[in-house]
C-alpha cells in the first residue's frame, strides 16, 4: 500500500462538513453521531476527523450537511510559484485516474478575496499544477468538466494570521448533488427555504412528536411539514435515494471515486441502504393522521405541496391542507401543539408598505385563536418582528441564503 493512500478504513482523516450560516453547532452535534472528533467550526461549516464509513453514514443520515468534502491536501504558501510547486507535489493520480473528468472551485476568506481578487485565476493555476502532475507520473492528462464532472475539487484559501502568506486547504466534494437537495420536489419548482435550513428550524423548536399537533398556516409548497415528517419518522435525509442505493446505482460522487473502489464499500452500503428503507417504512406506516395541517392563500402552491408529498413518498392523507388565509385561519385541533412558518416575501404579499400590517394582524390572530400553542416564525426584518406585538420566548439567528433573519417563538397563554 502506497504510504500515500488514502484507503485505509481504519485510517482517521480530516473532513469538512458545510451548511447554512447558524446551524454549525447542531451539524456538531450531527456529526458527533457518527463517531467524528478533533472538530473545529467555522462559519459555514465543521472540520474534523473521521473514518471512512462513518463518514458514508454522515452524508446517508444527514439532515443538516449541505456537502461533504474529503480535505486531500493542504499547505501554505507565499507567492504564486510556491502555490504551483506544492499543489503539483501530490499524488493526484492515486486520488481520481486520468479517464476521469475534474471540475475545481475556489472559495477566499476575506484578506484572501481583497489580494487575489479573481477566484478563477487561482482555480486555473490548480489545474495545471494538477495536469502537469498526471503528466509526469502517468504520461497524459485528465479534462475538464465544467457541467457534468466525475470529480469535484474545492480549495480555500485564507490568510494566514500575522504572516504575508495564504494557507490553502484542497477538498474532494464526496457527494454530487448537495445533501439539501431531498429529492421531493417536483422539477423547476424552487422553494424559498432550503430543505436542510427547514430541518433545523424544526430542531431547534421544541416540538413534541409524541404529543403536539404541527401546523403550518402559510406553508406554500410544504418544505417545512415535508421536513417534520422526515423528522416525525426519523427519516435519513436520503431517505429518496435508499432505492437507488440498494440497488447499487450512483446516487453520491463518493461512488465512483477510487478510495471507495479500493476498499469495496459498495456491497456493505447496499445492505445499510435496504436495513434504512425497511426501518424508514416501518416508521412512515406508523405516522399518525391528524397531526399534520398546511394551509396557504394559493391553491398552485398546494397542489405543488401534494405533488411533493407524493414524491417523497408519504400518504396523501397523512397531511390536512387547505386553502385558507393565516390572519384567520384557527388551529385544526386543540392544543398542545406548535406552529412553525416561513411567512412569504413581499412581493407574493402586495406592497412592501402592507408587511407590517401583515405580521401584526398574524400576532393578533395567535393571540385570539392560538391559546396553548407554541409559535415559531422564521422573518428578517426588525420592524416586521415589532410589529407582530407578542412577547418572543426565544431568539434564534438563520441565515436563509445571504438574508439574516431570526426564528421567534411565542407562547401563546
């Protein structure tokens, strides 16, 4: 075995997990299931060390994770030249062959955006460090794939504290498609709530399964319920792709990368997909009726709601939906129960000028209607969270893309 190899199954090696902004301790707490240490987080995202398999499980399991990588290089350096010389100074050919395509992207910290300026530039300069590498050890080069590539190479590069110098850190993207994308919704159709942040909102109430009703008074396509019955069934997050897995397609890039191919992962990652599909049946079949409410002004967005619900495999009845306004919509069913919303953007609500009257007037309809509830409003703006004139019981920051908000909770007594 080459000393250089990255196949030892036994071996522990560093990881990079990466989410939404204001999730990374409960991804810590994610992670810590399976085994990872030596942790260290970042805003975006979690380093740490693992094995093999337990790593596999992760990216299975994950609810939170938006990618996966495999960090396979790292180094500092201080001028383009030194960049060049330590990146070709790899084994690259032992990590993916020349039949293979690449793709590399470039991500900066701060100092390092400011200096370099061109991601691109950086990006270019790794790949002919990496091709004239392929070159000399095995006499011709891999290509390009910018759409479409068999491996997906990421490297940071950050400034070095107190230091005129850049430390880089190279990844392997070990999943493809990111985790967040569940695989549920119908094609074209974006939601404006990413599965993985919709998963954390719901963790981070205090939702009781066993005994709360779930409602969602502006659920628009039903992220937000979808994601509470993954939870409600405890559900992997690709939960969809088990199928797929069992029947030994590709569904991650890990699959077709050649430490995975040494160790002969595939036949054990069959059989833990089939024992995850039974038990995740099992527990769908279990899920009560009666728990589950969505309601939204627009009817497409239902209509959307149960396609995405087919999709994902549930019963059409496990959740009641109907067309119906949130400022007087009532609970379907007596308390104890939560309420956990996305409220839309202006522009689905008319005039940016009406928000405030809006977010009072859902206050007022908590207040009058909601006795014994817990609600939960994911919003971004101050002036709006004023206006809805409750007393929040808990603050908690998201980031939704590059928009700041908080999730407030509001007891309603």
């Amino acid at each position: 075995m080459n000393k250089e190899s990255i196949n030892d199954t036994e071996k522990l090696n560093w990881y990079f997990a990466s989410c939404p902004s204001g999730i990374e301790e409960m991804l810590l707490e994610e992670v810590k299931k399976y085994d990872g240490e030596n942790f260290q987080q970042f805003t975006g995202g979690i380093r740490f060390k693992a094995k093999q398999w337990n790593v596999i499980e992760l990216i299975v399991n994950s609810k939170l994770a938006s990618r996966v990588y495999l960090e396979v290089h790292q180094y500092k350096f201080y001028k383009d030249n030194d960049h060049f010389a330590l990146a070709k100074d790899k084994w690259w050919h032992h990590l993916f062959s020349v039949n293979q395509t690449f793709k590399i992207s470039t991500l900066f910290d701060k100092d390092a955006n400011r200096f370099f300026k061109n991601s691109m530039v950086m990006s270019l300069r790794l790949k002919d460090a990496i091709a004239d590498s392929f070159r000399e050890n095995v006499g011709s080069r891999p290509s390009i794939s910018k759409d479409s590539p068999d491996i997906s190479l990421l490297q940071r590069i950050e400034a070095i504290d107190g230091q005129k110098g850049w430390f880089n850190r190279i990844y392997l993207d070990l999943c493809g498609d990111p985790l967040s994308h569940r695989g549920y919704r119908p094609h074209g159709h974006e939601a404006p709530l990413r599965e993985n942040l919709a998963s954390a909102i719901i963790q981070s109430t205090d939702w009781n399964r066993d005994e709360d009703i779930f409602i969602d008074p502006m659920c628009g396509s039903g992220t937000i319920i979808i994601e509470a019955l993954y939870h409600a069934a405890n559900l992997p997050g690709a939960w969809l792709k088990l199928h797929a897995l069992a029947k030994k397609s590709q569904v991650f890039s890990f699959q077709d990368h050649l430490w995975y191919k040494r160790e002969d992962h595939q036949e054990r990652l069959e059989e833990y997909a089939m024992d995850l599909l039974k038990k995740g049946e099992d527990s769908v079949n279990a899920l009560p009726s009666g728990q589950f409410f969505g309601s939204d002004l627009s009817s497409k967005a239902l209509r959307i709601f149960e396609k995405s619900l087919k999709l994902a495999n549930f019963p059409a009845d496990l959740v009641e939906m109907e067309v119906a306004d949130a400022l007087v919509v009532k609970p379907y069913e007596e308390a104890p129960g939560i309420v956990v919303t996305n409220p839309p953007y202006g522009e689905r609500l008319g005039q940016e000028e009406d928000l405030p009257k809006f977010y009072h007037e859902l206050g007022e309809n908590f207040k009058a209607n909601y006795k014994g509830f817990r609600c939960y409003i994911l919003t971004s703006d101050q002036e709006y969270r004023k206006a809805i004139s409750l007393q929040t019981s808990m603050r908690k920051p998201f980031f939704n893309g590059g928009i700041e908000c908080r999730l407030l909770k509001y007891d309603i007594r």
